[in-house]
C-alpha cells in the first residue's frame, strides 16, 4: 500500500525525535516557561525578522483557530472566512462554539478576494440595520488553501490593506505553512506575513512535528492576558517545553524549508505525470498537495494500491481525489504512484 | 539545583521515546483510528476490567475536564468540587467559561465527603425555588487529591452510591492516578473506578508522558458524538497516534504501575526524613507529593539549592511548601535533599 | 406623515390595555405562576387542539429563537435555516452566540423546500468525515417569511416529513403568525403547525400585544428543565402575567385572528392599488408585508410623507420597498398612502 | 388572603397604566429609538446628575445582570458578589452560562466589605500562578441587598475606591433601588451612586412597572456596541417605548420616590409591631423587605391568612419568613396582618 491520503500520517521528522531524546532528562519549568521555548521563540522571531513578536505553542489546528479567534473578537463579531475555509466546513464549529459567526464569502481556487473582503465590510459599514447584525471583526484565510493554492504577495498586501481599512484583524492559518514558503511561486515570506497580518501561525502537525502550531502576534500584548485564555480554553500544556523543542528544532538550519521543498518536490513530479497522463488537475496549486479529476472505475482499481482522500463526487461517474506528500514521502513510493496511475 | 518542585519538568520515560521512534516511520490513518490508539485501548480496558470501555485520548487535564463537563452537562446544571478543587481554583475559569457553576463544597484533607455531596444534591431537591438555581448535575473529584490524599475504596463507595441516588454523573481526574494506584495504602483499584464512576481519566502528563490524558466512559456511548465535541473543543490531536503510541507503552509490562511505585517510594522517604528531622508535615497524604511547613528563614537557604512549590503562607513567618517526586526522581538526588533539610 | 414602516410602532389593542387595568390590582404568583398565564394557555393549548402542550410566555422574537434553538440543539449541532432567516441575518449573531452554526441553505421567496433540507441532513449523513462538521440538528422555518410568503399545508408536511426521517428537530417562528392564519389563502391552521413541528411561537409583539412570544412545545417535556433554561437566559418575567394576560385577551373570542385579518385586508387594498399603478411587487405575499419596487426620484418624494422600510438596493437607480400594516392601520390613512403612489 | 409574599404580585403603579393608554396609538420607531425612551433618558440623566448617561432599557433584573456583566467581562475575569448575592444564588447560573465564574465572598448583612474585596484583588495580584487562576474584573453589589440592607454612602464611597485602585469595575443591581432611596436611613443619593459605579440599574420591575429596568453607564461608551450585544443576548425590546414610558412615569413628579417612600413606610409599621409582639427581626434593614424569626407552628396558622416567603429554615422548629411590601401595599391590609401577628 502507498500512502499518500494525507501530510500526518507518520510520526516526526528524526531530528525532533533525536531532540527530545537528547533533552528528556534536562529539568524546566513547565507551561512554555523553558529555555527550549524561548529558544524557539527566538529563532521564529528572527525568521519573521519580528524581534518583538509574541508567541505560543498550542496543539493543533483547529485548537489554534478556536483560540486565536476566541481571543481576539469582541462578542458582536464574527470573521470572515472563505466558504471553504477550514473554520467554516471542517471544525465541527468550534468558532460557533466560542459564539461567533463565520461570515462565509465565496472563494477562488481557496481564495478570498480583498475586493469581496471590502465589500462585506463595506455593506456592514453602511447598513441603517448594523446594529442587528454581526459586524465583520476579522478576516480568516489560509496560505496555502485548502486546495493548495497559495496567496501572492500582492494578494496579501491588498487584502491587508482592506482589512486595515475597515478595522478588521487579519489572521492567517498557516498549518501548512513550510509547503508554500517552500515552492517556487511563492512571493510572501515569512516577514511579509508578519508584516501583514495581526496574527498568524505556523504548522507543525501538519509539517514534520509531532504536533504543535506557533501562534505569532507580530506586536506583543495584542492580546492582554493571552496566556490566560490558552489556559482557559484547556490550550496551555503543562510540558510546554515538548512543543518548545520540535520548533526550535523546525526553525535551525533551515529545517523548516527543507521539509516543504522535499514534499513539494515530490508533489511536483505526481502533478507532472498526472498532466503527461491526461488527467485533469483540480484547482491547481504549487504546495504539497495534488487534487486531480478521475473515473470512478479507475479510481476503484487505483484505491487498492493506494491511500488517498476523497474530497468531491461529480458528474459522470467522476471524483476529485488528493494526494498529498510529505517530509516521510520516499521518492521511491511516488515512482510506484506514477507508474501505477 | 536539585528539582523536586512539581512532577512534569522533564520529558518522557524512556520507554516511551524509544517507542516513538520505533514506530516513527509506520503509515497511520489519523485523529486516533490508528492501530496504537486501539491497541492501547484494550490494554487500559483489561486493567479496567471494563471491556467495552470507551476510550478517548487528550491533551491535557484541564482540556480533559473542561471537554469531560461540558459534554456531560446540561446548560442548566453545574458540578460539585471540593473548594480545592483544580477546576475550582487552577483552570482559569475553565469550566464557567464552558458554561457551567462549579458548586464548590468543603474539602478535608482535600477530599469531598458524600454526606456533604448527598447535602447539597439533598438541599435543591427540596428546595422550593430550585428552578431558579443551579442544579448539581455531577461530582468532581481527584485520586489522588491536590493535597496527595486519596480516597479509600469505601469513601468512593460511599460518594458513588449517593451519587447514583440523586442522579448525579460521578467524574474522576486523575491527572495523577498513577501515584495513588501505587501506594501501599491505596484499596481502590483501577477496576474499583470504573465500576463506581461515570467517566474518569488516567493521567499522563504528570505520570511520565510528554502529554496525555486517556478518558474512560466505563459504559460507551455515555455522551453522545464525543468526537465531534472533542473535536469542536480543539482537544482532537491529528496525529492521535502520539498519545496511543504513549498509553500503549504505559499500559505494558505493568509500567503505569511500576512509575507510580518508583515515585511514591522516593516520596515515602523524604517524608520519613521529614518527620524524623522534626517537620510538620501537612496534609498527610500516601502518594508523590510532600507537602510540609517550614520556617521562612530556613525556606529561604533550601531554596538556594532545591526548587519547590509554595502552596500557602502560615501565620508566623512559616509557609508550607511541596516536593514532588516523579519516574524521573533520582534516588541520589532524594539522598543530597534529605542531607540539606 | 403616515406610518407603514413596521407592524410595532403603536401599543397594544386596546383590549389588551383594558384587561390589564381591569386585573391591576390583583395579587397573583411570579413567573407565570398566575391564573391569567395559565387561562391563556388553556386557549391556545384549545386553538391548537393540543390538550398537553406546554406553553412558555417570553418577551420578543429574537429571545425566543435564542433559548429555543440553545434549549433544543446538543453542543455538536446546528440550525439549517433559509438564507434570509431571521435567525441567520438580523439577530446580531445570538445562534451563534449560544455556540450553534446557522446552517443556511438557499430560499424561495423566504421559504426553504424540503428537497433542499434533506439533501444538506443526506449530505451529512453521507460524509465520511462527518464527525469533524457540524450535524443538523433543526430547521428552522418563519410563518410566514421575512418576505410576507407563506408555506402551504403541504409544504409543511413535507419539511416535517423530511425532518423526522432525518432526525431533525422542525421550528417555526411564528412572529408574525397572525397575519399567516388569517390571509385567504392560507391552508395551513394552528393544530396543522402544532401537529408538524416540535416547537413553535405565536407571535404577539408584531401582532397586537405589548410584547411577547407564546413558545408552544405541542409534546411537553420535549426539553426537561426549559424553565430554568429560560430563567437561566434571562427570559423569565418576574411578572409573568403580563405576558399572560395579554395572550389571555389575544385568543378570546378570536382576537388574535381578527387583528391579522385587519391588518391583511389593509396591505390586500395597498397591493392591488400598487398592481393597479403599475408597479412591481416583489417576492409576492398575501399577509400584511408588501414589497415592491420603486424608482429611487418618486421614492425620496414619497418619503416626505410616508414612512416605510428600505430593503434592498436594486440596479438602475431602483430600489426594493416595505410597507407594513397592524391592527393599528386606519383604513384612511391606506387611503391617503394610495391616493399618493 | 394577605398578600406579603413579594413586591411584584401586582400590576403597574396606576400612572403607568394611564401613561400606556394616552400614547397607545401614537406611532413611533422601535428598540428605544422613541421619544418617550428619550425623554425618560433625560429625566434619569437629571435624576443622576449624570448629563452624559448612556441608558438602556431591558425587561428584568436576572437579564440584566448577565447582559451587563457578558459585556464588561473579558473572558479570563470573574465577578465578585457576595455569597447571597442574586447572580450567586437565584440566577439559575445565568453569569456562568455567560462564560464568567462568580467570585463569591462572606457577606454581613447581605453586604460585601471593601477590606474583604481589596484582599480577593490583592491575593490575585500576588499570585505567582495568577494566570491560572480567574481574575477579579468587576463587583456586583445590590442596593438594597438580598436582605434589605443598605449600604451606606461611606461603604459605597470605600468600595469604590477599592475598585478603582484595582482596576474592577463596580456595577449596583438596583432591583429594589426605590426603597434603598426612599428610607429614612439612605445616605447615598442617585447621584452618589452614578459617582460610584461604573454601571448600575435603576430597578423597575419590583418598584412600580410592569417590567423593566433602567442600565445607567455614567460614562458613555463604557462598553461599545452594547446596543448589539443586548440585541444578541435577546434582550432588545422591538417596541422599546412600552420600557420607555413607564420609566417616563416613573421620574415624573418624583413618583420613583414616592412608590418607595409607601412601601417602607407600611414595612416599618410591621416592623413596629413584629419587635412590639417579641418576634425577633433578622438581618434587619430599614426598606420594603422584612425578615423574621416565628416558630413553625404558628408560621402554619399564619400561613392560612397571609401569603408569605420562606427563607431558611432554624433550628428549634423555627423559620425565616419574609413579608414585603410594594406601592400596592394596602394601609388596611397591614392594620389586619398586625391584627394577625
């Protein structure tokens, strides 16, 4: 079997795992407090060129959307996100949980537009009713997608222009991070996001720890008492330090990169023969993940050999499947997908 | 620096890492449907003699009691604690910011009575204006306590059947459960808990994992849809596998247990230094924590070489402070503490 | 100036007042303890033919849908309602404040179609990943819609039928339920509703009351404790009669279907007149809403002498318009509205 | 029958019921944007000496007490109240459901003492662990208490300083506030109060109206948005003049006072005769509530004759019982309840 259904089906990348070995006897404070933590914090606050930025390690995703967007709307506000927003379809409704409205719009290739972004804000702005209804706080996107597409630069600029415009926190869901800083296309670093958003995070689970999202405030005490309401929404772990040391082991030596460009790379060569082949790509992006167009009967015969994710049905006995590669996927297992497909 | 001030400031028991990266490379499917999580299961429902036991792997303890109340109460009802109770004191309002009053209750020695329980459910059954009040909709207590006492068997027999008497779900936390199912004066057995109670867990953060608690529904199906509460909580760890993969190891060859006995046995014997120096010990309690009084001055010299806890400040300038011990305890460190009291 | 903006800018039918000066002076319990709430309860228990229904009188709509959906919806489910629903537009966020995503789904003329609710309850059913979105746990449906259109008997029925298949809790907001019964070509009665849904309102504060919403679970005890739900959400009249005297007086000798037959005679006579002047209604009902179209020159000259409600901008300088009638509309001034179209 | 058992088993105070019918049939815009919410805003305003109060008119006491402190509250903040305290006790959890722990503390008399609230700010402060802990954000204080007690200017002026040099806000539920104003012994004024407080209520339900009370910020835009958040929170009444008029009534000609000045003037004659008779008074305050000591047996024969409240039970086969009184309170009725004593 090949597997290739998703970027966290396997442990940890072997450096964090080393790490941890290497550390485990040292004693630290718990909660983050530790020197492994700072560590951390020091070389994601270089990377981001944010000497001031203030960060926290949470668990995972959806906890870091549920938190981050918990913390800082006011109770009267929700947040934009695109229709196929990870907060909107697949959180079980942790942000409706926390009381807040997702305010869908509808998306391009994964994308919000700045130009829907200020229209929404806009009509709220300039409705005789607003006092009855949710008033846009912030604005939720993903880089990458969630079908891989990435923002460029310009995008970014725009749509952080609109939201400070019209007063609404940008908030970037960076999960997957590594894979779009990592491909060629990308034109947004790491300091542009920073630069750009009032919060964003970057992925660990998702890319080669065993768990684990940085959460970045580029300005410190953007939110008074954020600890707290870590602590409160159950978010805050004791051994803070675990999650400490898989990031400071992500952010030396460029391991981070390495990560996303050893998946995308892999990545690439399944779009390639997936193109030479005559299948149809889905919403094209240049990360980590591959969406493509098969016939169900083939699909069928595919799935024996091969782990994959199911995302659409369409017509004509047709499905939209993804593959997605990781820091685990061997070169030699994508040669057997693409003799296979 | 010797360090005895709580029992999660260093990594995993060894057999936990080594186990990590055993399987580091295996392909799982995510969100805990891998084959360590199941395995894990039924080890933790053998030692539970409970074999249809529903079992769910968190993050954290007060992830796990937060997620663990809310699910199990209705909006209208709230849930007793002993006034020492972590969920009354040290989550940050966890539970209220889930919805729900914590009916906080006298403590002796750290523990709930279940005369003083049968009181309070007693008191708003009768009471006349009861729909205006919360009503007690479930029993919080901790084995062992925050004050390191446990509860004899008889004492969870008492709670549980007054509990079952008034319709009240009986919850157990045992962040630290390791320690009280160690100790030579513990009479309640895992099997005992889950007989008694309607949902409990089994601590791994303070027990020797990098984090985990695993909480046992003894009678599945107990809350409905579970999953998708944890998930809305943010408490659904994507690659599950790292806590299965933990509980696994825990639940094998006996060395839940045997990390338990080790540090109740370097407990036992500061204690026994502790009282034959001439200290007060405070809270008498059979597990991993020591607590004692001590004069501020000398408090002040130890503190040069040994970290600690401070718990209260005593009238007198003396304050009473905690040492606890864990699988990571050094017996030699335990050798140059006693020399220094 | 003549006032058509909205069916809440006057008092109460003045046998409302007079019935509360004649009860003035008596004594009676709090909370709706008293004999007025519980005559008016037997009458609508009686106008719904529905001899167990448990009725709760609470102050306004929004309220309602509030404790209504909380009281109802399990932490993990959400509310299908039509786009345009009250609930999903106009209510400042408060489902979502209560933790439940409104699920929207598409409307005709206000309305949802039971082919569109059980595709959304099928779609989640079918869904692998089901447990990490939001289940549908109710729909929710006004009679008749924020666009004055009405459900058939038979669209009822099949919206019921679809929700018990799928499970689906079926919710009515009847704020506006007078002005449905008594249009011509209503067909569905009070014991219809009663018999299809598992919770609804009859409305008063739009149909002649004070304030004041009468929720009718036909099945009592459909959610146990809903007092103190209500009492708990800050929807609980200490002086309850005075929501209970009202609907007492509402559902005496027909009452609250002769004020929605007044009201609806009135917007009948506007509607022709506007068909008759040649213009364009719009989303066109037969209940005491009239919607239709004007050029935004004729609309400013109209304003200097009539108020009424803007509802949406249309291209080429047009715009969509409401006029609104009551028990309260004098039969002269609708003449002096249409002398000025 | 007697009725003593509580100051809103009746109607309206008789102007209100005039005021309701003289402006039945004017027309008006909705949720409190009327004239008559105006121009009860300005005689409140005048009332206060508060030029610049933000005032919003909600239905009842429970409501606005979790709509008031929902809205201050950040999430990590807890309320202060003393143990007896409404939102303590007879809430039905209603500031939990809200998110926020009730910080209860020992009350005299039904009154907080601002030495007791310095301590709970200050052990908060002090606290190495604090950030696990909720912190203290506001104080809730009724005037007169759950007692009938009142707080003294001094006390009030003491209080007030305390939270102010913590940083809590301090808001005065002021359900009953026309007997604390009214009695002979009052020695904070509206205005003192409107000094003091960050937010209070001018009670309208159990003094005179039909229902509502009267949220005063002396500062304007002390919570922004509050308007959504009330509208959120259900509380927004559609027609919010039928609040507006009674408050209207209720400072016109002084009739607040004089509405308080009857009830605790009848209060103090069965206070006369109770101490004349040899009962023993409990808790004794000088407003409209009386509390009392009577044995059971005589309490039964009582019962027959005179509606009455319960309070607590004694030992020695004795009771609590409360009488009150309200504008409603006949002269003759409390000549027959002496009669009966």
């Amino acid at each position: 079997m090949l597997w290739f259904a998703s970027d966290y089906m396997e442990g940890a990348h072997p450096s964090i795992l080393e790490k941890l070995l290497e550390t485990n006897l040292c004693h630290t404070a718990g909660y983050g407090g530790d020197e492994y933590s700072q560590a951390a914090r020091e070389k994601i606050r270089a990377a981001c060129q944010c000497p001031d930025a203030e960060i926290h390690f949470l668990a995972g995703g959806t906890q870091a959307n549920a938190v981050v967007i918990a913390a800082m709307l006011a109770p009267y506000q929700g947040v934009i996100a695109p229709e196929t927003g990870h907060i909107n379809v697949h959180e079980a409704g942790a942000i409706e949980a926390g009381g807040h409205k997702v305010l869908s719009l509808p998306q391009q290739n994964g994308k919000l537009r700045a130009e829907d972004i200020g229209q929404c804000a806009g009509a709220y702005a300039g409705d005789a009713n607003r006092d009855h209804i949710v008033m846009p706080g912030m604005v939720y996107i993903s880089q990458p997608t969630e079908y891989g597409t990435i923002y460029s630069l310009e995008e970014l600029e725009d749509i952080s222009r609109t939201c400070r415009r019209y007063g609404l926190k940008l908030f970037l869901d960076g999960a997957r991070l590594a894979y779009a800083l990592a491909c060629r296309e990308n034109t947004a670093s790491l300091a542009d996001i920073a630069r750009l958003c009032d919060v964003f995070y970057i992925g660990g689970t998702k890319c080669g720890a065993l768990f684990g999202e940085a959460v970045v405030f580029p300005k410190p005490g953007t939110v008074p008492h954020f600890f707290s309401i870590v602590k409160q929404m159950g978010a805050l772990l004791a051994k803070g330090r675990i999650a400490g040391i898989q990031f400071d082991v992500l952010f030396t030596d460029g391991l981070y990169r390495k990560i996303g460009k050893a998946a995308v790379e892999q990545a690439d060569r399944i779009r390639a023969a997936l193109r030479e082949k005559g299948y149809q790509l889905y919403c094209e992006g240049p990360t980590n993940q591959v969406f493509f167009e098969i016939g169900n009967d083939k699909l069928r015969r595919l799935s024996d050999s091969v782990q994959m994710s199911f995302m659409e049905a369409l017509p004509g006995n047709r499905s939209v499947m993804r593959f997605a590669t990781s820091w685990a996927t061997d070169e030699k297992d994508v040669d057997r997908l693409i003799a296979l497909l």
